[in-house]
C-alpha cells in the first residue's frame, strides 16, 4: 500500500522537525488539499510531493533528500502573483523574504527572474518564489499564509473561469424566457429594487453586475450607474447588453481590491456575497464607499452549500447566514433600517450615519 506523507515523516524526522511539518500537513489537509508523491524518474527514489487544490499545485514537500543531506525536509511555494503585494504582516512579510528562493543555477528556472515579493523586488528569484529549509515552529505561520494566499487566488480563479465560462456556454440571464426571469427574482425582484429608494440625482454601484440582470432595471431608474465585476467575459456582455444607456460605468475589477476613488448614495448586490470570504472586509469597504445617509441593500442566497455545483465543475463558495451578516452590518457601522426573506434569500436594507 502506498505509504501516507505523514508516515514518512513520522519515519524520518523527529523532535521540532517532526512536529512542524505534521502540523504543516494537518492544515494542508484541513484546506482539502492532496498530495501526490512524485514517482518521475527525477524524484521516483526521493520522498517528494506535491501539494494541490483540485488540478493546481499549491507547494512542493520534500523529506530528506539524500542529495542535501543538511536538510531533514523542504517545502516550496509554487509561482504565485499572490505574494506579491498580499497585505500581510510585517513580521510575515520579513520571514518571507528570508525565504525568497534566489536563483542557485539548478537549471530548473533558467537563471531565475525579477520578482515582487510582498511589495519589495529581487532579482533572479527561482520559478518557485520561496524555499523553507528545516522549518520549525516559529516558521509555521509564514508557511500557512503562504499557502492560503496561493489557496486563495486559485479559488479566485476558479471563479473567474466559471463565469467567464458560463458567457462561453451563452448563458446570460438577460436573455431567459420569462419563467426563468421569475425565478432568478426569487432571489430580489421589484422590492428589492424599491428598498433602494432611487431617482435620477442617485449615484448607484452595483457589486458583482454579471451579465446586468438587474442593471438592466436599476439604471434607467438613477441618474449614475457603476457595475463592477471580476469575470471579464461577463463584464464584456453587460457593455452589450448595457450598451443603450448612457449613465451606465461598467469595469472588469475585484470589488475587494479596486479603488473606486469615489463614493456612491446607493450600492448594492445580489448573489455575489458567496463568492466573498471576508464578509466583514467587504462590507467595512462598501460602509467607506457610502455618501452620508447612503443606502446598502443586500440579497444573501439561503442556500447553505459551500460548492457551487454548476455541473462539469464545481466552485468553493463561502455561505452567508443572516445573523453573521447582521453583525457585519452592524460592524462596520451601518444601522439596518429592513430585513426580510424572499423565497431563496434574505434582504437588508442597511443606510450609513
Ligand atoms: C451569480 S452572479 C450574479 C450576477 C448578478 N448580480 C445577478 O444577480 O444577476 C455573481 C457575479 O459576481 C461576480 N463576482 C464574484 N466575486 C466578485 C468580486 N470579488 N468582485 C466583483 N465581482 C465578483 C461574478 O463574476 C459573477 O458575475
């Protein structure tokens, strides 16, 4: 039977080492990642693994490598433009860079390249950004945001991909028969358009605009309308399909990241906060992007699954239950002036000051 990672470290390494990878591992799995032993010609003779999340590698394990007989075991990132300007700690980021992987002629990156780590650049860094040699405990917490920061943009881009996907399957609600339309209303719907109480001197930003759903009803109902959204396949068929109303700002962005350099008396969205995993990042930054007494209208899905099942594929999603969003709102200090339940989600209606 093949043997289990966390049996060759039990075999192999004792003491602190021992104990800091077992824990490495554990939070690995705990992140449902895999690891694969590498039986290539190269590695076949080694205990050498790499770690993954679905088909993407996160990081690379080796235990005693006889060919480095200083190390008792190493761990690699994998290339990720996540390390480069992640907003970690300082402590994080100076471990970090201890660690960047500087080129030492292998052969493997062909001399190695220019990169930002953490908002600070190094030349000749290995394709692999961070080597760990006999990490010990005080080293655990760099090692475990390094991989959640790559766990992280992967997730990202899966969905991204399955947007971007769902425009390749020419699947654009817009265009749904009219059953279907009463059915994604479920979800929001006229009230949940009336609870953002418009007219045509009300700047209005939608978080998560997809194809224009609900854009396509908002905008002629507000003097500006901004969408924004992370798929760039869906944000080119919401400029198609947006393209007959002049007010209407469209931008391809994370909402988390963006710098809107403005602020808004209304922002709103609905079955997008599933996809955020930092509830309250999120809605301390739409409390920053409300003018005084804006409007925060939220639709949250009541479906508590942590997949998106769409079928050929499957997307982590992060649910959302009411009373954590309750908190959130409150948090970040907006005052819920409505909440209430749709048939597949619950609705607040939350306003700034
Ligand atoms: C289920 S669709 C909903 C679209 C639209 N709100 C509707 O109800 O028809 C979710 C949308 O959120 C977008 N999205 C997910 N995470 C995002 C983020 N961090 N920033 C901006 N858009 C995001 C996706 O690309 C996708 O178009």
């Amino acid at each position: 039977m093949t043997k289990q990672i966390e049996t060759y470290i039990e075999e192999n390494l004792s003491g602190e080492a021992k104990r800091t990878a077992l824990e490495l591992v554990e939070f690995l799995r705990d992140n449902e990642l895999t690891f694969y032993k590498d039986t290539c010609d190269c590695w076949k003779d080694k205990i050498y693994y790499w770690v993954k999340l679905g088909d993407e590698c996160v990081c690379f394990i080796v235990i005693k490598d006889l060919d480095e007989p200083d190390n008792l075991w190493t761990i690699w990132s994998d290339d990720s433009s996540a390390y480069e300007d992640a907003s970690v700690s300082d402590k994080i980021k100076n471990v970090g860079w201890k660690y960047v992987d500087h080129c030492g002629n292998c052969g493997s990156c062909g001399g190695g390249k220019e990169k930002v780590v953490f908002g600070k650049s190094f030349p000749r860094v290995c394709g692999c950004t961070f080597r760990i040699d006999n990490a010990s405990q005080e080293d655990l917490p760099f090692l475990k945001t390094m991989a959640d920061l790559r766990i992280k943009e992967l997730l990202k881009n899966d969905a991204i991909s399955h947007y971007d996907l769902l425009i390749d399957e020419d699947n654009d609600p817009i265009h749904d028969p009219e059953s279907l339309q009463d059915y994604m209303n479920k979800w929001d719907g006229f009230t949940f358009i009336e609870q953002m109480q418009l007219n045509s001197s009300k700047s209005v930003l939608e978080i998560g605009v997809g194809t224009g759903r609900l854009a396509i009803r908002v905008s002629p109902l507000c003097g500006e309308f901004y969408g924004v959204d992370i798929s760039s396949k869906t944000i080119e068929r919401a400029k198609e399909n947006l393209a007959g109303f002049e007010n209407v700002k469209l931008t391809c962005a994370d909402f988390l990241s963006y710098e809107f350099g403005r602020a808004f008396d209304v922002v709103y969205s609905s079955l997008t906060f599933m996809h955020i995993e930092d509830k309250q990042r999120a809605v301390n930054k739409i409390a920053g992007l409300l003018n005084d007494a804006g409007k925060f209208v939220l639709s949250i899905d009541k479906n508590p699954s942590f997949f998106l099942d769409a079928g050929t594929r499957k997307i982590r999603i992060f649910p959302d239950t009411p009373i954590e969003m309750a908190e959130c709102i409150r948090t970040a200090g907006l005052t819920i002036l409505n909440q209430y339940d749709t048939e597949f989600a619950t609705i607040f209606v939350a306003q700034k000051g």
